[in-house]
C-alpha cells in the first residue's frame, strides 16, 4: 500500500464588498472576494460521465476576483443585476480529451482505459467574466427570468480551455393556477460552441502502422434545450407531475462523440412526508 503524504497548508483570502444606493432602481456595487473549491469524483462525474475512474483531484484556488456590477428593484416588477469581474485562479479543472493509445506502456491496461473518454486536467490563469439577470412579475402568479454570462479564461499552459463554452444563457417562467395547485413551469438552456481537442486514427507506413493525431483546437456546437414540466397538487404530500426535456430534440453533444437524447416525455408521482 502507498504511503499516504499529508501536506498542510493555510490560505487566506480576500472578501470585500461596497454598496452605494442612489435609489431602489439604482445600486452601484464592487468588491473582491476568493475561496477554494474541493474538487471531488462525484462532482467531477456528474459534470462528465465520461470520465476515467483513476483521477488526479486538485482543489481550485481563487486568490482573488475584483468585480464590480450595477443592481435595482424597478416598480416590484422589475429585478436585474450586472455585473463584470476579474480574477486570478490556480488550477482550474476541465476536461481534456484521451487518445486511444496508452503512451506509458505497461503490462496491465485496462481495456476500457482509453478510447472516447476524459481525464481531468488543471492549469493555471486569469478568468474574465460577465453576467446579467433579470426578473419580470408581470402577474402575482407569473414570474419570468433570464440570465446570461460570458466567461473567458487566460491560461498559463493550454491555449485554449477545453469542454466550457464561453456564453450560456438561460429562460424560464413558472406560472401557479387553480389556487396554487397547479404549477406551469419552461425553461430554456442555450450555450455558445465550445473548444475542445480530439484525436485522429491514421495508418502510415508499410507494412501499416496507427498512430493518434491530436486536435487541439477542435470545436462542438453550441446548442439549444427547451424544456416544459408541469405539477398538480392533489394533496399536501401527493402530487402528479409530467416532464417534458429538449422538445426540440436537438442531436447537439455535450462532449465530442455524445449525443444527447432527443425529445423526452416523462410522467409519475411525487409523495412527500
């Protein structure tokens, strides 16, 4: 059994906020802040089911993030923040692509190792970042909401940061009736194409030989999902539900060579104690 090495460290960040209102409808905001975010298998597999079993986890270090944004309550109807930030970041987790080829050659690869999976990767750098919300009360029982943000990172070692769009978008609107028994709700997912790398099999040679071509600089569409759901109250702990997902049945991927599933319906029960 490999001797387990203990490393103790303490960190210190900064967390400062400022606030000016001029009026409910105007809030001039900035500040900086930072943290550590543990990076675990099981969040790394239900970002990326794709990925290998045997994973290198690093904790994600923000050592600092300046932003400064803009927020307001207009007539209670109206809700926004914007808001843009800069940060300096140590090893930020994504995902990178594997080749179908082993290159530590050894006696006891697994067979289902390589071939179309993902490993966690981290690097160094900065992150620049944007974002808007917004939320609409046109009705006391109708509530609508949209938010967007641009992210945009600088690394130290990669040139580009694989599997993360740089826009994504989202729309929603819930809608209660029958005196809140009923509950409408739509959502809308949308994200900008993102860069990733993918590998190449070619033969060369005679008599033939493979070998993998990396891509680094490979791209998967960006995409859009409208989803429905809807919820009856029947009782205090019992409800019915039905979920309607990517009515649009877009074939777009996730990761390179995933499709996901095209249009879904789906129905039950809920209870509730």
């Amino acid at each position: 059994m490999a001797e387990q090495m203990k490393n103790n460290k303490t960190y210190w960040f900064p967390q400062a906020e400022f606030q000016f209102a001029a009026a409910n409808e105007f809030k001039f905001y900035g500040g900086v802040d930072g943290g550590l975010k543990l990076n675990t298998y099981a969040d790394l597999l239900q970002q990326n089911p794709f990925i290998l079993s045997d994973q290198y986890l690093r904790p994600t270090e923000t050592k600092y993030h300046f932003y400064v944004g803009l927020r307001g309550d207009i007539d209670e109807m109206f809700k926004y923040d914007v808001s843009a930030g800069y940060g300096k970041m140590r090893d930020i987790m994504f995902f990178k692509a594997n080749s179908i080829f082993d290159n530590d050659y050894t006696l006891n690869r697994s067979a289902y190792n390589f071939a179309n999976t993902f490993s966690a990767v981290y690097d160094d750098g900065n992150v620049g970042d944007i974002k808007g919300s917004l939320q609409y009360f046109p009705l006391a029982n109708l509530v609508l909401d949209g938010e967007v943000k641009f992210t945009k990172f600088d690394l130290k070692n990669y040139e580009n940061i694989y599997n993360v769009p740089l826009v994504t978008a989202t729309i929603g609107a819930k809608y209660t009736m029958l005196d809140q028994k009923l509950l409408l709700g739509f959502k809308g997912i949308f994200a900008s194409d993102r860069t990733t790398n993918s590998f190449m099999i070619e033969g060369v040679g005679s008599p033939m030989m493979y070998q993998s071509t990396e891509d680094t600089n490979d791209k998967v569409g960006g995409y859009a999902d409208l989803n429905l759901s809807a919820e009856y109250k029947i009782h205090k702990n019992f409800s019915i539900f039905a979920l309607g997902n990517n009515l649009l049945s877009s074939k777009y991927q996730t990761y390179k060579g995933y499709k996901v599933l095209g249009a879904q319906i789906l129905g039950g029960v809920k209870i509730t104690f």
